[in-house]
C-alpha cells in the first residue's frame, strides 16, 4: 500500500482527473480522501490523499507522471500569459492563437509521450521528490522548482512568436500581391507551369514555347542581384509580373516542395487549373 498527500490551491481537479485516468487504465484499486484544510490568502488549501494498492516503483512512477501532465501543463500556461502580456503589438485572437499552437507544440501527456525536456526538467525531479517524501506541496513546487524550465520554455516561446509574426508579415505580403493580381491587366491569356523530374519548374507560353529563362532575365534584372532569392522567388515575381488569366500546372507529381504552389494558389486562387495529363506532359518527360 502506497500513501501519497498532494497540497494544492487551483490544481485539485486536475489532479483527480488525471489520477482517475491512471488508476482505471492498469485497473488498480485505491481510495482517495480530499479536504480544506485551511485559507491561504484569497484561495482555499487543499489537502488530496491517496491509498494505492500497488508495489512503490509502479506508484511512484504513475504519480509523478501525474504531477507532470499537471504542472507542465499550467507552466506553460503561465510562460504564455506572462510573455504575451507584454507583446502589445499582438491583438488578444493573436495571443490567443499562439498560445493554443505552443500548447500543442509543447505539451505532452502521459499517454502521448515524454519529451527529453520535459523528463529532466519536470518528471524526475518529481519523481525523487515523490519517493523520498510521498507528498508535495503543488504550487510551491510550480514556484520555486521549476524556474529552468520556465526560462527555457519562455526561450523556445520568445522564436515562436518571432516566427509567428514572420509568417503573418508573409500572408498579409501575399494577400496584397493577390489584390494586385486582380487589378492588374494580364501580359498573358495563359501561362504553362511545368514541373520536371527534378522538381525543377518550368513556365511556358500559350504556344507552349519554354520563356523561363527569357522572363527571368526581362523581368527580375534588378533582383538577379540579391543571392539570398531562390528561383523559385525570381519566378513568382514573373507570374505577379505577368499576372495571367489562367495558369495551368502540369505533372504535379514531381513536386518537391509545396511551398511555391501554395503561394500561387492563394494569389491566384480560381485561375490555376491542374492537366491530369496531356500531349505536352508526354513530349515534356
């Protein structure tokens, strides 16, 4: 039989939940009793203890698996709510959006796995914790244990949100090149996008007649300069340029990267049709 005490303000819930969920999954009996036991400031204490019916280690393991669903969970919460509070440059759907993805990004359950940071971090200092003394004192050891994990969390958070702001720069530059698109007057009725076996693309007029390399040059002088610009750049800023009324994509099938059509597709949305196959795929192989 295995004793356990939990102390815990805002957490007991949790608590039980997840003890629930692991009692019941390997089918062990166990009684639990949970009382106030006294006012702590504003909050309420409480007092959470367990009787398992089980060898130490198993115990032992199980619960701090437990406490480490739980406190890791509420730790980057806290990391989220603190850090974000100070991006007034983000609006609170945005704060509420990064929060949910580094969630998700960062948050493991038992059932799902334990990430390395997580098992030294979290996990086993718990876990010797809970072997030494089979009790622990919940939001004290959310604020004076896990201070590295804290400032590692708010580390990895503070990239995330860098490249969370990249990536909406990048949609809100492609949403006012599709404005442009639409307003634009078309160089050309039809543009052939063709995507040979290396993944190498390939742009073509209506007489099917290969213009990457002349387009490039005429359109992109003054980018061919900057080395930091993929082809792929160069020839994104050719179909802007020319802005067609249809765009038709052959031999998808040897793409290497969806990154470009995906930039296309939402530029240029319902003028880009896909060719399941045709005479110029065939004398193109």
């Amino acid at each position: 039989m295995c004793c356990y005490k939990f102390y815990t303000q805002a957490l007991k819930d949790e608590i039980v939940e997840k003890m629930d969920e692991l009692l019941q999954e390997n089918e062990i009996s166990s009684r639990y009793d949970m009382s106030r036991i006294h006012s702590y400031q504003t909050e309420q204490m409480y007092e959470v203890e367990y009787e398992i019916e089980a060898e130490k280690k198993t115990c032992d393991e199980g619960v701090a698996h437990v406490l480490s669903d739980v406190m890791q969970k509420k730790v980057i919460q806290n990391v989220c709510d603190r850090f974000l509070r100070s991006r007034e440059d983000l609006t609170k759907q945005e704060r509420h959006e990064i929060t949910q993805a580094f969630m998700m990004n960062n948050y493991l359950s038992r059932q799902e796995g334990i990430s390395y940071v997580t098992y030294y971090f979290v996990y086993l200092p718990i876990y010797k914790e809970i072997g030494e003394s089979s009790s622990l004192n919940i939001e004290g050891w959310l604020q004076f244990r896990l201070g590295k994990y804290r400032t590692l969390l708010t580390d990895i958070l503070e990239q995330f949100v860098e490249d969370y702001v990249a990536k909406k720069d990048v949609v809100n530059f492609i949403r006012i090149m599709r404005e442009a698109s639409l307003l634009a007057v078309p160089l050309e009725e039809v543009i052939h996008v063709v995507y040979k076996k290396e993944g190498k693309i390939q742009i073509y007029d209506k007489n099917k007649k290969n213009v990457t390399g002349h387009y490039i040059k005429k359109y992109c002088k003054d980018l061919l300069l900057d080395s930091t610009l993929t082809r792929e750049d160069l020839l994104l800023h050719v179909l802007i340029t020319i802005s067609p009324k249809k765009i038709i994509v052959h031999k998808n099938h040897n793409m290497k990267s969806k990154q470009f059509m995906n930039t296309i597709e939402i530029i240029f949305d319902e003028n880009i049709t896909y060719c399941e196959g045709c005479t110029f795929c065939q004398k193109e192989e």
